[in-house]
C-alpha cells in the first residue's frame, strides 16, 4: 500500500509544480527563472562542461614525454585532455554568469568561435563571451529573449534634462539616451525595423522638457511634420535644412562668444539666469541632404548641409546643440562628409537593415561582433537594435511601442511650453510668407 500511495504523491506534486510554473511564468517571469529555469541550465552546465569543452576544442592535452620509434611509441603515458576551470555559476535576472580560467597556452578566440554551440548544448537563447583580463573568459547566458515582451517600467511625470528612456535593453535596464553624457547619436534601419517608432518615442520623452528641438525631413515632412506644433522649426527640403542649419551655426558662434566673455568652457558653466536653451536636432532620412542630381547647384547646396552638419556635431556638445541623424542607408559612397560626420557621432544604433555596408559603417569601427549581430535581426523583431555601450562593446535592446498618434498628442500637449530660438525666425518668417 505505501508504493501506490508514495506515486500517488509524487504525481501530486508533479502536477502541483507544473501548475505553479506555468502561472509563474505568465505572471512572475523573474521569479519562475530563479525557482525553476535556473537550477535546471546550473545541472546543464555543471554536468555537460568536461565534454562540451572537449567537443569545441576548449580543453587542452597534457601527458609525459614519450619516446617514438618509427611508428610506435615505446614509453610514456596517453594524453589526457583537460578543461578550463570553470566558477560556480552565477545566476542574474534571465540567465546566468561564469567565469573559465584558461589553461596555459589557449585564447579566447575558441570560446568566442564556440559561443552558439554552446547555447544549444546549454539550451539557452544565446551565449556571450568577453574576455575583461588576460587568463580568463567570462560566459553570460541568457535562458530567453528578453527583447521579445520587454519590461516597461512606469512612467513618473519626473524627468531628467536631456535624458530620454526610449525601451528596455537585453540586460534587464532600462534603454537610455542621455545627451549630456553621449551628445551626438547615429541611429540607421530600413523600412519597418523600428527607426521611425524610436524617433516618436524620443520625442515623446523631450516633449515635456525645456529643449528647443528642431527637425529636418527632406522627404516632406511626412515624418516629423507630425509632431510639428512643439517643434522650434521644421525643414521639409534641403533649401529649407541649409537655412535651418545655417541659423544653428549661426547661434553656435554667438553662444561660443558668450562663453568666452564668461570664461567658461561650455554653456553648462555659465549661470543659469545666462545659459541659452539646449537644442536638440532631428535629422530623418540623412541621405537626402547628400545626394544630388549632378547640378552645380545641387551639388553645392549638399556640400554646405555636409559642413553645417559636420560644424554642429564638432562645437554642437559644449554648446547645447546635439544631434540624432537618422537614415536608411549610411555608406561611404554617400561622399567624404558622411564618412567624417560618422566620427563625431559617438551614439551608434543600428536596426535590421538591407546591407551590410551600413552596418559596418554604423558599428564596423566599434566591435566587429557587433556588426553579426546587427544582421542577424529578423523583419519580426521590430524595434530590436544593437547599440554601441559604455564598456566599449554592445549590446541589444528595444524601444518601447509609441505609436505617432500618441507622441503626436504628446507634442500638441506641450507645444505652448516649447522654447523658442531666435535663431530660427528667419525660417518661420520665410515659410509664412510662401505659404
């Protein structure tokens, strides 16, 4: 009696540990990960690393001297092949975090060639490998996608000067474009990748703060025409942007005089009964401003967009003025300014796009693994990205859903708050007078 009572029990307890599980992982995705996903990869690992490491060439031989005759060795021991040592793994939220000490002689390079091998032995989402100091490699594992339903933290009516939460990245924070820390922001992707929705979102976030922002959108203004009622000026052509563009240069060399007077370095030193509004420029469609028809004329209107651009992203972050150029493609064959305006932009955000040139010119120049990444981005994954971090590697994230209806009722909602540049009235007045 005791044996069926005893199954009885445990098949209770089975169905009991199912409930609770699938309910946690609808409810608590956290809390399912630490109770259950966890221990479970911790065996996977544990139980799997001596041969899996032997299968990806991650182990290395020792044995004792042997002495060879023809084809035949006479003395010695067989080679045993050991692998790295590896720490207790560590779990973090999603996933889980050791460190392998390297044997002497190996490298890293084969744990980053074995990285996808390892996430389906480990059956995990994917697998990373750094390597922060010589003698060790640390392997992060991520159990699931984090990006597929992003956390959305509660928005305050707080905020931060220009500093926008636009989504959520892979490691469980928050997505942040802060400009006082990374001024000047390249973000490429092609149709339906999610470009446009960040661009709404970051709006949406600068909306309520006291920054002028201005947007230049050559393709009519079908983009940011609509959230037109707080922004400063808007130029829906490239006649249009070099008058724009011009009027911020314009106001860079009067704010650059003030300073002076003041002996200070940037506008951030002055008083702030003295310091001017900071500007935030929206760039959509970059190629727009640089390609021609071959004219005289055409070609010299690109140019000076090229150079006011250029002149802004090099004076623009001690000054107040900062920039988010956004574009479909992004590529050298665009002309040299392009190439020299991509240095000075220091925020890299790359969507899925359709060549593999503008990846490379977006990440190519800050980690190779990044570029990869970037192209294996699914036309499903709207809004997924990979974006340059402050450790000098990447990392993935993906903005929040923010349809222009929403940013476009946002930006009619603070336009009587919007700060004016008297910079600019020369555009408005033009403008009102065509129409």
């Amino acid at each position: 009696m005791e044996r069926p009572i005893l199954l009885a029990f445990a098949l209770a307890l089975l169905a009991w540990f199912l409930v609770l599980g699938d309910r946690l992982r609808s409810q608590r995705p956290d809390w399912q990960w630490y109770l259950t996903g966890y221990p479970r990869t911790l065996l996977r690992i544990v139980s799997t690393w001596r041969k899996v490491a032997l299968i990806n060439d991650l182990s290395v031989s020792y044995g004792s001297s042997r002495r060879v005759v023809g084809d035949m060795a006479v003395k010695g021991m067989p080679l045993r092949r050991q692998a790295p040592r590896i720490t207790f793994p560590r779990p973090v939220p999603g996933g889980l975090v050791l460190r392998a000490r390297l044997r002497p002689g190996q490298t890293p390079a084969p744990f980053l060639e074995a990285a996808e091998a390892l996430a389906h032995a480990w059956r995990v989402y994917a697998v990373r490998i750094v390597a922060p100091e010589r003698g060790e490699v640390v392997i992060s594992v991520t159990a699931r996608d984090p990006l597929e339903k992003p956390f959305i933290s509660p928005s305050g009516d707080g905020w931060v000067l220009l500093s926008a939460v636009v989504g959520a990245l892979e490691t469980g924070g928050t997505w942040v474009l802060d400009f006082r820390r990374i001024p000047h922001w390249l973000i490429v992707g092609a149709t339906r990748s999610g470009k446009s929705t960040l661009l709404a979102r970051l709006v949406t976030q600068l909306a309520p703060q006291p920054v002028a922002l201005v947007g230049i959108d050559c393709k009519g203004g079908m983009e940011l025409g609509l959230f037109g009622e707080r922004l400063a000026a808007l130029a829906t052509s490239r006649s249009e942007a070099v008058t724009v563009l011009g009027g911020l240069v314009t106001e860079l060399q009067e704010r650059m005089h003030n300073c002076r007077l003041a002996a200070a370095r940037s506008i951030w030193e002055l008083d702030e009964e003295e310091r001017p509004v900071p500007v935030v420029v929206l760039v959509d469609e970059l190629a727009e401003l640089y390609l021609s028809n071959g004219s005289k004329e055409d070609k010299a209107e690109a140019e000076q967009c090229s150079t006011y651009l250029l002149r802004l992203a090099q004076l623009g972050a001690a000054l107040g003025v900062y920039l988010v150029v956004a574009g479909q493609r992004v590529g050298s064959d665009l002309g040299p300014g392009v190439t020299a305006l991509r240095a000075q932009l220091g925020g890299r955000i790359c969507h899925r796009v359709n060549d593999g040139a503008t990846a490379e010119m977006t990440l190519g120049d800050i980690h190779k693994d990044a570029v990869v990444v970037a192209q294996s981005i699914e036309a499903s994954e709207q809004g997924v990205a990979v974006m340059a971090s402050d450790s000098g590697g990447w990392v993935r994230g993906r903005s929040h859903l923010t349809t222009p209806a929403e940013a476009r009722d946002t930006a009619s909602r603070h336009a009587e708050s919007a700060p004016a540049l008297l910079c600019l009235t020369k555009v408005a007045a033009a403008k009102g007078g065509a129409e």
